[in-house]
C-alpha cells in the first residue's frame, strides 16, 4: 500500500484522554491506517495471520529518523485475547519489496478495544523494544500471533490505497503481492527531529505474476 502524504494521520501533542485507556503507555501514533481512517470496505476480518503461517507487513518511510516502538492491527474480535504472544517484524526494502529480515521483536497484546475500528473488527495493541527507521528509508512492517491466530484485516477502496499487502508463507519468504486489500494498521513511537510524514508514492511490487493466493478464515463472512 502506498501511504501518501494527504492521507497519512500524524498526532501532534497529546492524545484525547481515554483513547488509549488501556494502554497508558503507548507512544503517540505516527501512522494512522485504522479502518475508520482508511474509510473504504472491509474485505475480510479473518485473513490467517501467524508468524508460523500465513502473515502479511505494510511498506511505510519517514522523512526523519524515527523510533517506532508500538504497532496495532485490527481484525476480528474472536482472535488473540490480552496477553496473547505476538512478533512485530520489520524488513528492508529490496526495490520496492520486503527484502532482509531487520528484526523480529516479540511481545503480547496489552490492549484490545474498538478505537479506530469499523465493520466487526477491533483493535490490537502490543509495545514492543523498539525499532529506529532512518529518515527517507523504507521499510516493511508486520504483527502475527506467535502460536495463536491473530487474523488481519484487509480493506478495499481506501483512499490513497492501492488495493494490496505483502504476503508472507511460514517459513518467512515473501510469497507475493496479495490483493485482498490494504492492511489495517497503525504505528507508534517519536520522532527523533520534526513530525514523521509517510513517505509517497507507488509500492508496487513490479514483477509479480499476479496475486498470491490467500488463505482466509471463514471465507463466507467477515467474522
């Protein structure tokens, strides 16, 4: 999905009391891609999302180097509990694609609420170590249940979305670009200079052969 500079939500100062009731300590949000901020329809809730399975990253660049230290996902509300083990990973970019494994940072949901969340699915939160991106590099990022499913959301028709997220098998290895929709995600952290914009344009990823096959959960219904 290409984040683009008009669409891309960066909290300036404080966050309303309450939006993070239960996770106090959550860094601001540098990049809002929540359903109810993409806008859009929900393809699916359920799309499989475990680190030994099925799981997908989004592509996001700052134009400052930026510490990024929390993620959500959104998906339906059956999957993951609070407390529920989680891997933040983070790859390099290899011409517009994920490339080298940076880091996989595991952690566990501490917060799981409606904030940000739209047509049957709910917010995941989990803190993490912690990750500096350098400015006007782009990276790929992704959160998957460790052992238990985590699902992910995917959304069609968002504005200044292209339709698409990375694809991953079990083993890790970029499987292709899968065209369920854009993945509902948010990052948190702190610039490290002024505010962290998304960087524009295109992520396509040229030379696919087509979108990689999906499996999803419950295919008849978002759950």
């Amino acid at each position: 999905m290409a984040i683009g500079y008009t669409l891309a939500r960066v909290l300036a100062g404080i966050l309303a009391a309450g939006a993070l009731a239960s996770s106090a300590a959550a860094s601001p949000i540098l990049v809002d891609w929540s359903p109810q901020a993409l806008g859009g329809t929900v393809s699916n809730n359920a799309y499989m999302n475990r680190t030994g399975s099925q799981h997908f990253a989004e592509a996001v660049s700052f134009d400052t180097t930026t510490l990024v230290d929390g993620m959500d996902i959104y998906s339906g509300g059956r999957y993951g509990t609070l407390g529920s083990l989680v891997d933040i990973t983070i790859w390099a970019d290899n011409g517009g694609r994920p490339g080298e494994l940076l880091g996989r940072f595991g952690s566990s949901l501490s917060a799981i609420d409606g904030d940000g969340a739209s047509s049957g699915n709910l917010r995941k939160h989990a803190d993490f170590a912690g990750f500096t991106m350098a400015a006007d590099v782009l990276y790929w990022v992704g959160m998957a249940g460790q052992t238990a499913e985590l699902a992910q959301a995917a959304l069609r028709g968002a504005e200044g979305g292209d339709g698409r997220m990375a694809q991953f098998t079990g083993t890790g290895a970029f499987l292709g670009d899968s065209k369920a929709g854009d993945m509902a995600f948010r990052l948190y952290g702190n610039a490290m200079g002024r505010a962290a914009m998304p960087e524009p344009g295109s992520l396509a990823l040229f030379g696919l052969a087509g979108a990689a096959f999906l499996v999803v959960r419950r295919r008849s219904r978002a759950c």
